[in-house]
C-alpha cells in the first residue's frame, strides 16, 4: 500500500479528467442518447465556423494508403478531416447525438481505409460506443454488439486487419470479422481486468494480446483463454494508459502509466522503469515508436512530449512543459514530420523531428466561446472569450471578419472570459471567472495587457429600493459590515452594461455599480442574494436579474424597484430589454416579457422552445433573437413575440450578435459560426393572436 500514493493518493489526475466537471455544466442541457446510425456533416451544415482555431484534441489517424489524408477526434463527438497532412482541416463528421462522447481511438483498416472504426466514452455516464464506416465517413454505424460500452481503447491485429481488439469498462472484446460479431475475450466479473486503458495485439501473432488497465498490465498469449499478470518492476496500482510492442522484435514492449514509462525485454514477463522524465511529467497518456528507427520513441506526457534516441536510456523533453499530449501521429513517408494532439492547443506540428513545433489547426474549432463582441466602430474587428483554455484561451481578436485570429490575452492569467463589452471610447472590457479587465484602444499594438478594474468599495450606505415587502430591509447592500473600504474583486462576472456615466456588473456577489468607469465599484448582494445572471440596460432604464429575482431601476442607478416573477418561472438564464423598454426574460420555462417594469409578465407561448439559454434584442434589425440550451436554431421575431421564425444552424448555440444582418454566434464546443450570405431558409413556426 506503501506505493499506492503515486497514482491516487495525492489526486494526480489527467489534466483531461480535471477539467471534466467545467465541461459538463455545458454537456448536461443534453440528452445522453446514442445515435445508432449518423451521417456525415460535409454539405449539410449550412453555417460556418469562423475559428479561433485549436481547442482540445484527443486522436489522430492517418489513411494508410494516403497518409495526408488525417481523421482528427474529440471531446464532444466531432470528427475532422484533413486531406493535406494537417494544414487545413473541415468538420466531417458528427458521432453520436449528445455531444458527451470522447473519441479517444481511431482505427482505419490497412487493407481498405474506407473502413474505419472510432471508439467512444461518455463523459456524462458510464456508457459510450464503437463507431464504424465503410464509406469513408460519409455514413457512419455503432456496432451492436457494443453500443453502451465505454470504449476507452481500440487496435487492428497488425496480422490479420479483421481481427480487432477493444477494450472496455467491464473487459476485453474482440472480432475476427471486422466488427460484424464480438465476443468478450476476458473473464466475466474478473476483478482486476477491467476498466481497460490501452489495448496491443503483438505484430506476428493476433492471439498475443496486452491489456492495461486501471490497476497495472495483463496478457494473454492464447486469444483470451488465459490470462496472467505482467506487473512484475511495475510499481503497483499504475494505471497504464498506453503499450506498445517492437514490431521488428516482438519481445521489446514499453508501457506507459502515472507512475512513469517502463520496458520489457521479455515479452513483458519483466519490466524496469525508464528513468530520465522527471516525476512531474510521469503520467504519459501515449507511446509512439518511430516505424523508421525503432531506437526512437516519443512519450506524450501532461507536462510536454519526450523523446529518446537511444531505446530510452536517455529522453529530452522537446516541447514546453505546458503541452498536455493526448495523441501522436508519424508521417510514414517522413517519420521527421509529426503531428501532436493536445489539449488546448489543438493540433501542434513538426517538420524536424520534435525540434521545432507550431500550431496546425486552420479550419479547425473545438472552444467553449461564452462571449463575441464586434467592435462598435469597425465590423470587421471580432472579439470571442474563451472557457476552460487557461494560457492557451482568454481573449482572441479578429481583425478580418474571423479570417485570421490572434490570441489577445496577456494580462488574463489564464481566466475564463464570461463576457465582452465596448465603452464609449473604444475601450474593451471583459468580466471573467476572477474579475473585470480592460483593453484600452491601442492602434498596432495587439499584445497589450488587459489592466485589472477590480477596486471594490465597501459603501457606509445603501442604494433606494421599492416594491419591498421588508421596508427595513436595504435593497443594494454590501457583502461585509457597513464599513468604508476597499477589496479587490475576485468573483465570477456574468454581466456588463457600460452607459456613459455608469457600468454595471452582475457577479456572483452581487450587483456592482462604477461612476468612474470601472476605477471603483460599489454594491454587492440584493436582499442576501448575490448569483446573478445577467443585466441590461437602455438609456436609463436597467434591469438586474438572478435566478429567482429581477431589479429595475428607471433613473440610471439611482434606486431600484423589485420585480415580482411570475409564479411559471423556475430559474432565468438570460435578461434583455428592447428600444420599447420592454424586458424579456430567458427562462427554463420559455420567455417571458414585462410592460411594466416587472409589474407583471407574460408567458410567450408562441415560441416552442424551453430552457432559453440566451435572448437578445438585436437593434439594428430590430427583432428579438432566442436561443435553447439543446437546441441548435436561432429563434427570431421581429413582431414583439407574436410570431417566431426559426432558422437551423447546425450548430449548439449560445451567445449572439450580428455582423451585417448575420447572425454571428458562440457556441458550446465549436467556437464561432456565422449565418451563411444569403440567409438559410427560414420557417415560421408558430403565430398567436394572444400575444399584442
């Protein structure tokens, strides 16, 4: 037990499975069902994206008879394309229908590469699927015989391209017949071969296979009638995430795990640990050895990529620490150019054999945008925010309609970016996770900081409220006693209005006022209540909301009056008010609208659309746009809500603007889309005449 701390004790988890419950706020508005047959996206996708390219890559495979022809994998069921070795890359495919799915093995047939396989796993669930087509992606099949499985591992008998062998949850499966019928090769209920990691069949021999699982290595030389352990020099409870065998001489095996990288020359009956990666670098998720010079093998580790020349007696780290490797992919024909999937940063690749690496990912998208703004006094200028990319997100700006984008982001520290806004005088404000930053306007000058305004200052008193049942009560009131002061902000901002007297920011302490653009802010929570989600402004109208509460004020700031909520409204996600000043409400429900300052509300039944994650008053059009949380159509009406026309996007949706009639739009895990020129057909989807 003494050496179990180094792979669970001190919680040295992948940098993938740490970032797996921000992923799911996003994933869980999702129904968690797979499709049993999907096509691929190619001509049906009428929007486009727009970028910021990269994001999170978990597979790579190459077309073995044309090797410039890539599949790429990811964290929510997208498989991309590349047809130039990675250049460029288009979204081919969509897996599945839940958006849950990690497509961690590709596998494509040697003997017909119109065959393919893809292994899946629910992040959401203990459930997944195996993937297969026989057209080259253009229809895609799960396999019965293992749908619902969690598909961790998946490789092709290099001996026989029919047999191949998965691994799962519950155990080992294989087919001889290229996925038409599986059997489970490993004992049922066994209780130490399951949660399989990695799966490798030996070269010359389809009946010699290694398991790694969750607790260290198994193997079977018989095609799964026997098993034995292969634990031996292998510090125990080491999850092994990759093996891989010598093709030239079948008794060198390496093994990866959280432990480290360890070598068998015999086959595996004894392995010693490789040394020369420092401890911190250990968890080496992939293993590739060069098909050219098996002396070198790089190691994809959470803290950059390795390499070796020497068989392992001696590794250099050949990227910086902070690459998280998911995937290594070789050119065949040139074993100098390699391709690297990461997490964050996309796709990274070399044309030196490790010694210089650069960003590959034109045309390929996988971030969670939560914020787009285009810049009030050029359209061509796109501002996106970015969740969950620490260093690697923040801020990108596009300076040619999202041609081209460049990361802007230096001053963030690797915060989640919630929001964008524009002052008056050109200056960008972004809320993030941990406060408020501005960007002030600096013509060819794109690596500016962002400059910190989080000054809070503890106000001695309260701003005036009505409509209060509890008179007594004040209805802007401070976190702390009523005491002058200042603190820095350090929470989560939702919400920016900047009029040019006063900014406003929702946090999640509560309402924030600033006179002096954005130096200091007052406020804090209303009535105890500090989430909020959302405000807007017109003139000098403001409305607040938080989940359960809105706040209006009609003179700026100056006091407050507070909304009563219809009864039919469970949670508000989003606030808007229209050139009328009328408000509308984003709720679990649908949406809803007051005509009278929150007085009362309205229940637009007109839109068949629920759990509304976003709504907007586009002003230059003058209509209202609508988006849900697992829907992909924009929602518009441009009647006041008696009619709503929708129109498909393909595309999960959630912040809008317009860019020149167009919808511009972020969304859940693909970046930034935008409305096709001319416009997608629309359809009418609903009209009432109880609505005025």
């Amino acid at each position: 037990m003494g050496k179990t701390h180094l792979c669970r004790g001190q919680s040295i988890k992948p940098e993938f499975s740490r970032r797996v419950d921000a992923a799911a706020r996003w994933r869980r508005w999702l129904a968690l069902a797979a499709l049993l047959s999907v096509a691929a996206l190619a001509s049906a996708q009428p929007w486009r994206t727009l970028g910021p390219d990269g994001g999170d890559v978990r597979s790579l495979a190459h077309d073995p008879k044309d090797p410039d022809r890539i599949f790429l994998g990811t964290s929510a069921g997208s498989l991309y394309l590349s047809v130039d070795g990675g250049a460029n890359w288009t979204r081919y495919a969509q897996l599945g229908n839940s958006r849950d799915l990690v497509l961690d093995r590709i596998a494509i047939d040697p003997s017909d590469p119109a065959t393919m396989y893809v292994a899946a796993w629910s992040i959401e669930s203990s459930n997944g699927d195996l993937f297969r087509t026989r057209d080259g992606g253009k229809t895609w099949n799960t396999l019965l015989a293992m749908h619902g499985k969690s598909v961790r591992s998946l490789t092709i008998a290099p001996s026989d391209p029919k047999t191949l062998v998965a691994g799962s949850r519950d155990g080992v499966y294989r087919t001889r017949d290229s996925g038409e019928t599986w059997e489970r090769i490993s004992p049922e209920n066994h209780a130490e071969i399951k949660n399989i990691e990695s799966v490798a069949v030996a070269p010359d021999n389809a009946d010699v296979i290694y398991a790694g699982t969750r607790h260290l290595p198994w193997k079977t030389e018989d095609g799964g009638q026997h098993w034995h352990s292969i634990k031996k020099g292998i510090i125990d409870d080491s999850d092994v995430f990759s093996i891989i065998i010598d093709s030239a001489n079948p008794s060198t095996v390496y093994a990866s795990a959280c432990s480290g990288i360890y070598k068998s020359e015999s086959a595996g009956e004894l392995f010693r640990k490789i040394q020369g990666i420092p401890f911190s670098a250990r968890r080496t998720r992939v293993l590739r050895m060069d098909p050219a010079d098996h002396r070198v093998v790089y190691a994809g580790t959470t803290e950059g990529l390795w390499k070796t020349g020497d068989a392992g007696a001696t590794w250099k780290r050949v990227t910086g620490a902070n690459v998280v490797v998911n995937d290594i992919l070789l050119d065949p024909r040139n074993t100098a150019r390699i391709l690297m999937a990461t997490d964050r940063g996309g796709v990274l690749a070399s044309n030196d054999a490790g010694a210089m690496f650069a960003a590959s990912n034109r045309g390929f998208a996988h971030r969670q945008v939560a914020a787009l703004l285009v810049d009030r006094n050029d359209g061509s200028i796109l501002y996106a925010g970015v969740l969950n990319d620490k260093e690697f997100g923040g801020v990108f700006v596009s300076r040619d309609n999202g041609q081209s984008w460049k990361q802007m982001s230096e001053g963030l520290d690797g915060r989640d970016v919630f929001v964008l806004r524009q002052a008056q005088n050109g200056t960008i404000v972004a809320g993030t996770d941990r406060g408020i930053f501005q960007l002030s306007p600096a013509p060819g000058q794109e690596n500016v900081r962002w400059q910190p305004l989080n000054t809070v200052e503890i106000a001695t008193s309260s701003l005036h409220t009505g409509r209060s049942t509890a008179a007594s009560r004040s209805g802007l009131t401070s976190s702390k006693p009523a005491s002058e002061g200042r603190e820095e902000l350090n929470a989560r901002v939702t919400g920016l209005e900047l009029s040019p007297g006063r900014w406003f920011a929702s946090t999640s302490i509560g309402l924030l006022i600033s006179t002096d653009q954005g130096k200091t802010w007052r406020g804090g929570p209303i009535y105890g209540i500090k989430e909020m989600v959302g405000v807007s402004l017109l003139d000098r109208m403001v409305v607040a909301a938080g989940r359960h509460s809105v706040w209006v004020s009609v003179n700026g700031g100056e006091s407050w009056l507070t909304g009563t909520l219809s009864g039919s409204i469970s949670a508000v996600n989003s606030v808007t008010v229209d050139s009328n000043g009328v408000i509308w409400l984003g709720a679990r429900e649908g949406v809803f609208r007051s005509t009278n300052a929150g007085d009362s509300w309205q229940y637009m039944g007109t839109l068949p659309l629920s759990n509304i994650i976003a709504i907007r008053f586009d002003e230059e059009n003058h209509r209202l746009l609508a988006v849900g949380s697992a829907s992909t159509s924009v929602f518009e009406s441009a009647d006041n809500g008696r009619s709503w026309h929708r129109t498909d996007s393909g595309w999960l949706l959630r912040d809008l603007r317009t860019l020149h009639g167009r919808v511009i739009a972020a969304t859940a895990f693909d970046g930034v889309v935008i409305q096709p020129e001319p416009s997608a057909q629309v359809t009418e989807v609903s009209s009432g005449s109880g609505n005025p």
